[in-house]
C-alpha cells in the first residue's frame, strides 16, 4: 500500500553515514535503515519521539552502515532484512576485516534478501532492488508514493532509500574490495529506467535528492 511517511535522517557513526527512522504518518511502529554506529544517540531519538522499531533494514554491508545493527537489534529485539549475498559480512563480520576499517559486532540476519521481493513492515511496503557495483549485494528499498487522481502522476512521490549507489551529483565508489564498475553502470541504468523520475532519492550520505535531478544534472548518469 501506499503511505505518506515520517522520515529522520540522524548523521550517525565515525563518518556520518545517514541513518533513516521511518514509518507511516502518526504511527509509532519504526522502521530503522542503516544504523552505522552511535547508537545510544538513535535509541533516545527513539524515546524521544515514542517510537518502536520492529525492524532494521539495511541497504549494504559496509562497516559504516552496519556499524550499530547488533546494538540496536539487542535493545530493541528488531529482526535485521539484508542482502543474503552480503549477510556473512554481519553474521561473521571478523572474515571481512581491512586495515584501518572499525570492528563490528556480530548479529544473526533473520530475513536474506534477493532483491525481488515486496514486503510489509511496520505497516509499510517495501521494494527491494538488486543494485550492485558498490557491493556485490547492494540493495535500495522503495516505498511507493501516493498517486494523483489521474493515476499516471503522484500527489505524493515515491522514496527510494538508494544506499551508497547515487549521491547527490555522485555516485559510490567502485574502488573498493568485491566493487565492480560494470555492475554499477548496469545498476545505475536499472534505476534510472524503473524509478519514476520524480522519486525521491534518500542517500546514504550527503543531502536527499530527485532522480529526475540526478538524470539530468549527474555526469556519472549520463550515456548509460
């Protein structure tokens, strides 16, 4: 279904990854993305605003965006959806340790995701995407927006919360371990033909951004 949403976007962890706390208009019930560290700051965020997650989601498995899954899974007793590709980098994160990158704790990942399903949590619906390129399972997760009377527009766009794949006026590193350029500009282009144009784009750093924006204005999206 679609809903009109409340999002916070909290800048979390050593590097500022955007942490996403979303769920319906007026609900309580929370879905958290990407939870890269200081969790003690998101949990009284959370009690702040009385709100209950039952749910973590995350988009890929870099240190900075799983960096406080398993202490917010602990407080909150939230079931983690991630790629099943990427999932051993959580469950045994201690085999995907690199020089100067932080430690992170282990967590079990109850939903593996393929990036073809649709889902319902917290009263919202999720699409997943495969986007690889960044990583080798990144996933984005859509909610769907509110449509206009006419059906073929939207009151209410949709939200795609698009990970490290598109930044405003970027793109996410392919130099990277496991990367790869080609997936990404296959990825890229998948976006870009699936996504309605005037989808709101929720990175995992830096500013939201329109794909219509990015279509138009990112060099890195042109001549796919």
């Amino acid at each position: 279904m679609s809903a009109l949403l409340e999002i916070d976007a909290l800048e979390l962890g050593p590097i500022g990854t955007n942490c996403y706390v979303v769920r319906a208009t007026g609900s309580a019930r929370t879905v958290v993305i990407d939870p890269g560290g200081d969790v003690d700051r998101l949990l009284a965020h959370l009690e702040q605003h009385a709100l209950d997650v039952e749910e973590i989601l995350v988009t890929h498995c870099h240190w900075d965006h799983i960096g406080g899954v398993a202490e917010l899974a602990a407080a909150t007793g939230a079931p983690v959806w991630m790629s099943g590709v990427e999932a051993p980098a959580l469950e045994t994160p201690e085999e995907f340790t690199f020089p100067g990158v932080p430690p992170v704790a282990a967590w079990p990942v109850e939903h593996r995701l393929d990036g073809t399903e649709r889902f319902e949590v917290a009263g919202l619906t999720f699409d997943t995407l495969l986007v690889p390129g960044h990583s080798p399972g990144h996933l984005a997760f859509v909610v769907d927006g509110v449509r206009d009377a006419s059906g073929d527009g939207y009151d209410t766009a949709p939200v795609c919360f698009i990970g490290d794949l598109i930044f405003r006026g970027s793109i996410g590193r392919t130099d990277l371990p496991f990367a790869d350029e080609q997936a990404m500009r296959r990825s890229l282009r998948q976006v870009t033909e699936r996504l309605h144009a005037d989808t709101v784009l929720l990175s995992g750093h830096g500013p939201a951004t329109v794909l219509r924006r990015e279509i138009e204005s990112n060099p890195f999206l042109q001549g796919l």
